[in-house]
C-alpha cells in the first residue's frame, strides 16, 4: 500500500517569507500536505483534521485554543506562550546579539546602547544576550526602553511622542554611540530620530537592526546594517523536528535554537573609531584583503609599524591580536560559504586566503569546535 501522506497546518500567527521557505523545502522533500490558508485569510479552521502543526503562537488566544484542540504533534516557533509545554525551534537571539557585539567592538565603539519599544520575549532575550557579551568584554551596555520612558504613550500621539523622546535620548548619548536595536523597524526609528535633529549616522551614531525586514533597504538615504537571523533554517528545522515528533520521537525538554547567519554590514554602522591611524589602516586592509593571502608581515607595512608595535596596538584598542583578526574575518567568510553555497572545502578554503585545505581545517575547527563539514550539516539541515 501506499504511503500515508502527512497533512500538515500551519499555524502561524507572524508571517515571514523565509520560514515558509524553509519549511515548503522540508515539506518538497518529504511529501508533505501543507495546509497554509491560514496564513493568508486567517480563518481559522475549526475541526481540521490532520497529522501535525507548525505554529508561532503570538497574540490571538483563538488560534491557540485551536491548536491546543487539534491535539496533535506540535511545533510552536516562538515563546510568546511559555505555559504551553510545546517542543519549540527558536532564534538564538544571543547568539545574534553577540554577533552585534563583536562587530561593534571591532570597530572600535566603547559607548553602547539597547533600544526596545515593547515588552516581547525576543526583544528581551536580544538585549540580555547584547548587554552580557559586552559585559565580558569589560564594556557597559544602557537600554533604553519607551515603554519605562516618561514620555510614553499610545494611540495617535504614539509615534510623534517617542520619535521626539528617541531623539532626545541619542542628543544626550555620549558619542560616538553603538546602537543595536530590537528589530529592524526600531533601528529605523532611531535612525530617523538622528537624522531629524542633525547626528550624523554613522560618525556620531552607529545602527544595527535584526530579523533583515526592511524593503529595498540597499536604496534607503543610510542603509541599515541589520541581522539575518536565519529564518529559512529555522523553518526547515521545526518541520525536521515536527517529523520526527510525528514518527513517535520523544518531545526535546529544551527548545533547539539556531544560530543567526551574520551581520550584514550597511551604511548605519560601517565605520571604525578607532583614533590609532596604523590599527585602523591594518583592519581596512584585513576586511578588503583578508580573502587573500596576505599575512601578518603585510599588515606591519601597511601601519608602517614595527611587528611588536602592532601587536601591543591591537591589543590596546581591540583586545585581541592581528593575526587573531584575521583569522576571525576569514573564518566568519568561511562560515558564509559553507552556510549559504555547495563550494567544495577545497575551494571555499582557497578563497578564504588560506594555503593549505589542512591549515584551513586546523583553524576552523580550533574556532567553532567542529570540522567544515559537520558545521555546514548543522547550518543546512
């Protein structure tokens, strides 16, 4: 007899494109019937009968009293709603912090600052994730939050009022400031809040948003530097564990969590403030050429400094040594590859600057933990 086809609903009260991605891939590659409607009309079924759900529970207490009457293996991919014990596949919203961190700090920012305008699970844990990287670099983190501001208010004086208070909180910022925001609308609004009292993005303020959701962002006056937050993974993932749940597995007792993909680097927050002439020229020169093989003798002449002199500069400003720059920026290229191509290792190992397929293998693994290969399987499961 034929296999069963597995009927699938999904449940998603937020909507983005790149999930559905990632689970109509799943979904192609083992026969799936997906029962989507909701998602475009929001009518919820009533009495839908099938195999399993996907589901991001946010607002709407009625699709989660649907879900929770199907009584079927579920997926919900967010936190909205603790007290359903639901296993879950969730953004590592520190992971993605850190990611933040680290871009803000190789650039030389020293004020820091967390801006959410709503109480809302990932938000917090975003902010959380950026303040405790910081803080184990030595570095203090202030978060601003509309919702605590004495300006805060709701309905149509909204958006005037906390435009106007954001505003006023960036004037009064010690700069140069990183800024890392709740999501990308939130980037846009300290971002335009800047721009309305004349601070210079990114000279004075520098901006990163999260989740990659504006439209044509590469055509905006200041593109915002945002977070892809790998939701086309995500997707793929809850469907990959909402099959195994549907065979009979036994439910995870934590929920899984995937990794953000990468910064991606805009107009907003490209800039380095670092004052040292001879550091900031060595990390241009590591972020243009570091997919070649250039080496550490290459970086002394272009600071047009003694070895011992660069490695104690970098230190001073960055924390860390030249050559550990480099092979932070070449690894972070390699991740991009390996996540996003089918690129033998060989080649994506050539490209990265690296000499050898053996010293590339030996870096990698002693950065991330895991061989190339095994990175690549997790990241494109």
């Amino acid at each position: 007899m034929p296999k069963k086809q597995k009927r699938v609903f999904l449940a998603l009260g937020w909507y983005d494109y790149r999930l559905h991605q990632g689970i109509e891939k799943y979904a192609q590659e083992h026969g799936w019937h997906l029962y989507s409607n909701y998602t475009r009309e929001r009518v919820i079924p009533w009495g839908w009968q099938g195999d399993g759900i996907l589901a991001w529970l946010g607002a709407g207490d009625d699709l989660a009293e649907f879900v929770k009457s199907a009584n079927v293996p579920t997926v919900d991919f967010s936190f909205r709603r603790p007290q359903l014990k639901y296993p879950r596949v969730l953004e590592d919203h520190a992971h993605a912090a850190k990611l933040v961190a680290d871009h803000f700090l190789t650039r030389g920012f020293t004020n820091f600052c967390f801006y959410s305008d709503a109480d809302n699970w990932s938000y917090e844990e975003r902010g959380i994730g950026f303040v405790k990287a910081l803080g184990e670099t030595g570095h203090n983190c202030a978060w601003l939050r509309w919702l605590e501001s004495s300006s805060y208010a709701t309905g149509r004086q909204e958006w005037q009022r906390k435009r106007k208070w954001l505003a006023t909180q960036m004037k009064q910022a010690v700069k140069p400031l990183a800024v890392f925001a709740a999501n990308d609308q939130q980037a846009l609004d300290v971002l335009e809040s800047c721009e309305s009292v004349g601070i210079k993005i990114p000279e004075e303020v520098a901006i990163v948003g999260t989740e990659s959701c504006l439209l044509a962002p590469d055509v905006m006056p200041t593109p915002l530097s945002s977070v892809d937050t790998n939701l086309e993974v995500l997707g793929y993932r809850g469907a990959e564990l909402l099959d195994q749940l549907m065979n009979g597995a036994k439910a995870p007792t934590e929920p899984l969590r995937v990794p953000a993909a990468a910064v991606i680097v805009r107009k907003s927050s490209d800039i380095l403030t670092i004052k040292h002439q001879g550091v900031a020229r060595s990390l241009r020169h590591i972020w243009e050429h570091g997919h070649e093989p250039i080496c550490i003798k290459d970086l002394v002449s272009v600071a047009a400094m003694s070895r011992r002199g660069l490695h104690k500069a970098f230190l001073e400003h960055l924390g860390r040594t030249p050559g550990q720059e480099l092979q932070r920026v070449r690894i972070e290229r390699a991740k991009k590859f390996l996540s996003k191509t089918n690129q033998k290792v060989e080649t994506i190992a050539h490209d990265c600057g690296y000499q050898s397929i053996n010293s590339f293998c030996v870096a990698f693994k002693r950065a991330t933990g895991m061989s190339a290969k095994k990175f690549r399987e997790r990241m494109r499961r």
